[in-house]
C-alpha cells in the first residue's frame, strides 16, 4: 500500500495489526467520501473507515439542491445520478399561501437537484471514491485517537506520524480486505474527521460545540404518496404544535419519485430555547395538518421517523488539530438559514482534501492551519448573517411578521431563497445580494459570544 509519493513508506517498521498511510478518513458519509476521492485523485495514499456497510440508513431530507449536485457532479457522478428523481426548484408554503420558485440562475451552479435516499447517495459516493484509488474497509469504526488531543497544529513537531487511530470491527473481519482482519491501529500522518453531527472521534480529540450558537433537531419519515413525482420540493414554514401554536422551523414533504416522499420537521434552538419541544409530538401534528391530497397518514407510514440534533454554523470547533482535520458535520458545518448539510459536507471534505495535499507536498504539517482560514473565507461571514437570522426566527412574534410578510410577495421570496439557500451571483449585483450585503455589514457589528 506504498504509494508513488512514499510518505507511507516512512512508517516503518510493518505490524501484522498495524495499517500505515498517509491519510485516515473515519467516516464514509458526503464530507469523509469527498475527501477521499479528491486526495486519492491526486494520488495520496488514503484509507476510509465506515463503521456500518452500504448501503445503510441515515436520518436526512435526501434532497439535493443544486450546490450538492455541482459537488457530485465534479467527481464524475452525473450518471450515477440520472436514475434518480430530478425536480425544479422549491414549493414554499406559509399562511395558506403557496409560491412555487424554481432554482436562482447561478453562473456555476445548474437549475435541478435530486431526491435520492442517503443509502443509496453513500454508496454511490464512497464507490466512486474506491474507484480512484481510496482504500474503503466497512464495518469499522475508528474509536480513539493515537495522537494526544489538545494541539494546535502550529506545534513544533515537524512530523505528525504518530496520528491514526485504534479500530473495532463491527459484525467480524474487514469486508474489503479480510487478510486484514487483524488490523486494531491504523497509523497515517494526517486524519481527517468526517463521523457525523455526534462525531465521537471528534469529542475524543477534545471538539466541543459553542452552546450560544443555533442548533437544528430534526425527524424524518417515508410514506407512500400519490404525489411522489412532484416537480417541487415542498417546504412549511409555519409548522404549528398539536395546540396550534407555530414554532421557529419548517416541515418538507420531498418526493422520491418512487412511490415514496420524504416527510419530516426540522426545529431551530438557539441559546436554549425550544429545546423542550417534543419532536416526535410535532412531526405528528405536522403530518395531521398536511394537505390530504398527500395521503400522509399511519396506514401509508413506511416505518417510524428518524431523528437527531444538527450543530450548525461551524459550532463545532476546534476545526484543526496537529494532525487532523474535521469537515461536515462533525464541524458543524450545516447551514443555519435552511438546515442544508450535504453540499457544505461535501464541500468542507474537499477543502480538507486540498489543504491535506499541500501539507503532504511540503512535508509541512503547519499547513494544517490554512484550513481554518478557507473556512472563514468560504463561509464566516455568510454563517454569522445566518446565526442572526436564526435569532430572529426563535422569537415567535417576529417569525410570523417576517414569513407572513414575505408570502405576499413573490419578489421577497426569490431573494431569500437565493440569500438563504446560498445562491449569491459573485458575478453582478441584484437585490438579492444587495440585501445581504446590508444585512452582513449590519452583522459585522454586532458581537457574537
């Protein structure tokens, strides 16, 4: 497993239970899947462990907007997509007025996303990531850390070998490489942390989530529908409790184009507040309250919802160790103004990627730290206008003013679903972005704990 480069070499001497490489990626979702296709891509030595098998199950909306299908789209993934259910733009719904708004016209982004199941999505990328060179092994999980937590990678330690991690097979030997049954310990010079929103290695290396920034709470469904071919996604934004009282979130109804939508709700906290709701009471009265020509009730139910809680905005930190890297979720790297997650995985995993390379190149782990910086260049300022909006959005007075307000205007409404789904034109000045850059100078000058 020595690449052209040799970096792996160096790791000597071999341990029948020892696996040595240049990168560990623990978790083989959108961040850990695209990190591993564009390091192996560049011919880096890199191995991906998953602790479940594909495909497997995770709570998600399954929608790909358009940010997510570029991303895909870039690792040569557009047939791997073809099969699956294409839609147009986005059903907005609030108040009992209705405006159907297809995607923003984007110089680099495309006008359709996808509606595809995360177990199929993950396979589908993790394959493509095996394909150009990534070493995958499933039914592994990455349960500690070699290295010591607590760092800074800009130490004095010129040579971050001594990182990877110890391992637990799930469910017996290794599935991709059963004469490697017995590896207990990977070591790899760098390791690039992509195990999800509850990032256990990631705690372990002593990552904590700033509690004064919003977090999502989230639950998800499958039923069978009549209306499962819809050319919307379908967003609520008026979501109400079983007494009638609405609250700071929205409910989706995103078709699979298989017989099957997507039903679920999502719900914003900030700074303790909601964090009592009872999720599980709200997805009830949300599926009570939708439109009957869904046919969502307990006898087209697939299964019982799925849910967890989603850190946002970069909340998770630190973002860079000595000799790790997180990305996705595992840094909370989900958008606050729409609760999206895939495309910023997929994103922050290629950014990781690249900062990796050039570390690897120079043989100079301090590049590490550049990560940090592309984070706040690509989404710092933009995520703090969100953590603001969020503010906002948790008082419920102001939340009704605001949607009610901006459902009678369809204008309105297309220059917040490009503000808010990130859509911003870098190449002209419309009122879209005009309002945002108000909002942003505004936001600027307000402190953030």
């Amino acid at each position: 497993m020595t690449p052209p480069n040799g970096f792996a070499a160096e790791l000597q001497p071999p341990r029948p239970d020892r696996w040595q490489c240049d990168v560990l990626v623990v978790g083989g979702g959108p961040a850990g899947a695209s990190a591993a296709y564009w390091l192996a891509s560049s011919g880096v030595d890199v191995l991906v462990v998953e602790k479940k098998h594909y495909p497997r199950e995770k709570t998600c909306g399954d929608g790909l907007t358009p940010r997510s299908v570029h991303q895909l789209e870039q690792m040569g993934l557009a047939d791997g997509l073809a099969p699956h259910h294409r839609y147009w733009g986005l059903r907005a719904h609030a108040y009992g007025r209705t405006i159907a708004m297809s995607w923003p016209d984007h110089p680099e982004l495309g006008s359709y996303g996808y509606v595809i199941t995360r177990a199929d999505l993950d396979e589908l990328v993790a394959a493509r990531a095996e394909k150009a060179g990534a070493v995958l092994w499933q039914g592994v999980e990455a349960v500690a850390p070699l290295s010591a937590p607590g760092a800074s990678a800009t130490g004095s330690d010129p040579d971050p070998a001594h990182g990877g991690a110890t391992l637990r097979r799930a469910g017996g030997a290794i599935v991709s490489d059963r004469a490697r049954a017995t590896v207990t310990e990977v070591r790899a010079r760098y390791v690039i942390v992509a195990d999800g929103s509850l990032s256990r290695f990631g705690r372990a290396l002593g990552t904590r989530r700033n509690r004064h920034w919003p977090q999502g709470m989230g639950l998800r469904g499958y039923y069978r529908s009549p209306r499962s071919a819809e050319a919307y996604i379908d967003s609520f934004l008026d979501i109400r409790d079983a007494g009638g009282k609405v609250v700071p979130g929205y409910g989706w109804i995103f078709p699979l184009g298989d017989g099957r939508v997507n039903v679920g709700v999502g719900l914003l906290s900030t700074q303790g507040r909601w964090k009592d709701v009872n999720t599980t009471k709200l997805m009830e009265a949300f599926v009570a309250q939708a439109p009957s020509s869904w046919c969502l009730d307990p006898q087209t139910r697939c299964g019982a919802p799925t849910g967890g809680r989603l850190p946002m905005g970069l909340a998770v930190g630190p973002h860079v160790g000595p000799d790790c890297i997180l990305a996705g979720d595992a840094a909370g790297a989900i958008n606050p103004f729409n609760g999206e997650g895939i495309a910023y995985a997929y994103e922050t995993g290629r950014l990781a990627a690249a900062v990796v390379s050039g570390a690897l190149e120079a043989h100079d782990p301090r590049l590490l730290i550049t990560y940090e910086q592309s984070l706040q260049d690509t989404y710092g300022l933009y995520y703090r206008v969100a953590r603001a909006f969020i503010g906002v959005l948790s008082r419920p007075g102001l939340m009704r003013i605001c949607v009610n307000s901006g459902m009678y205007s369809r204008s309105i409404m297309e220059w917040l679903l490009r503000i808010m789904g990130n859509y911003l034109r870098p190449d002209e000045l419309g009122p879209a972005e005009a309002v945002y850059k108000a909002v942003a100078a505004l936001a600027r000058q307000i402190p953030e704990r």
